[in-house]
C-alpha cells in the first residue's frame, strides 16, 4: 500500500463525513417531524399548519 493509497483512503473518509452528517440530519428531521405530528393527533390540533405567506394570503382572501 503506497503513499497514493493512504492519501485516496483520508480524502474518500473526508468525503463520507459531510455525507454522513446529512444523512443522519435527514433523518433527524424525518423523526422530528412524525414526533410533531403524533403530538398534534393527540391534542386534536388540525392535521396540517398553513405557513404565515399562506395563512396571510387566506385572510385576504376572506376579507375580499
């Protein structure tokens, strides 16, 4: 195994990390989300939550 081989390993394992990490926040975010939705089931909440650019749009729309 020569110097090229060990230098190729460092930078595929530097590769892998950033990669990892995106993964792992994805699936953070996945569960986070399943965990919110449960919770809003539980206390009878509505199913889906409007962003404020859309629950802005739909107040004008009622107001018009």
């Amino acid at each position: 195994m020569g110097f090229h081989d060990i230098i190729s390993m460092l930078f595929l394992g530097l590769l892998l990390i950033p990669i990892g990490l995106f993964v792992i926040t994805l699936l953070n975010l996945t569960i986070e989300d399943v965990r919110r939705h449960k919770a809003m089931e539980v206390e009878g909440a509505p199913m889906e939550i409007q962003h404020g650019h859309e629950a802005s749009a739909r107040a004008l729309r009622l107001v018009k």
